[in-house]
C-alpha cells in the first residue's frame, strides 16, 4: 500500500466547482482514502490531495504517484500539480509503546 500526498493549485475553476468545494471545505476529511481526498482553505487556492493506492509487489513510487494522479483527475477539478510524495507504507515499521515487555512481568523470574 502506498499513501500518496499531492500539493497542488487549483486553476481556473467554474463557478460551479467554487461553490461546491466551498460548502464542502468545512467537511472534509483529512485521510488517505483509494478516491482521495482534499484539503484545502476558503481561497481555493491552493490544495493538498492525500491518496492511498494498492501495491502490486513489483510496484514502486512512479506508479503510486500514476494512480494517485489519476484519482485526482476523477474528481474533475481543473488543477497544477506542485509536489508529489510518496510513501511506501510496505517500508513503515511498526514500533509498540514501551518496548518489549516481560510476559512474567517486572521480576523476570
């Protein structure tokens, strides 16, 4: 699985996409999601995009950022692309708070 974070500037958007980011910029979910999702202020000016995209075991960076561009382009909005990061969540370790505990707990006998 890979999460994708695109930051990019809107461009001339209608009237009609004004209003609807508009009314759902209070609404917006930060996360990453397979359809995306935006963040952005009331200016729509400029956005932030968070993707999450399968991994297929030979895929890399350059087809996360593929996939989570295509995304961004079903949504339909008239865009630039600034920056694109990716992370290969494959590569994220988990580490548990506190470390490893003794089963038998603090005496260790």
């Amino acid at each position: 699985m890979f999460r994708v974070t695109i930051r990019g500037a809107f461009e001339e958007l209608g009237e009609d996409d004004r209003e609807a980011l508009r009314s759902a910029v209070d609404s917006f979910q930060v996360g990453f999601t397979e359809a995306g999702t935006f963040t952005c202020d009331q200016s729509l000016s400029a956005f932030t995009f968070r993707c999450q995209v399968p991994a297929e075991p030979d895929d890399g960076e350059r087809e996360a950022a593929e996939g989570a561009i295509a995304a961004l382009a079903a949504h339909g909005y008239p865009h630039r692309i600034l920056r694109v990061g990716v992370t290969d969540m494959r590569d994220i370790k988990i580490r548990r708070k506190g470390g490893r505990r003794n089963p038998r707990g603090a005496g260790g006998t």
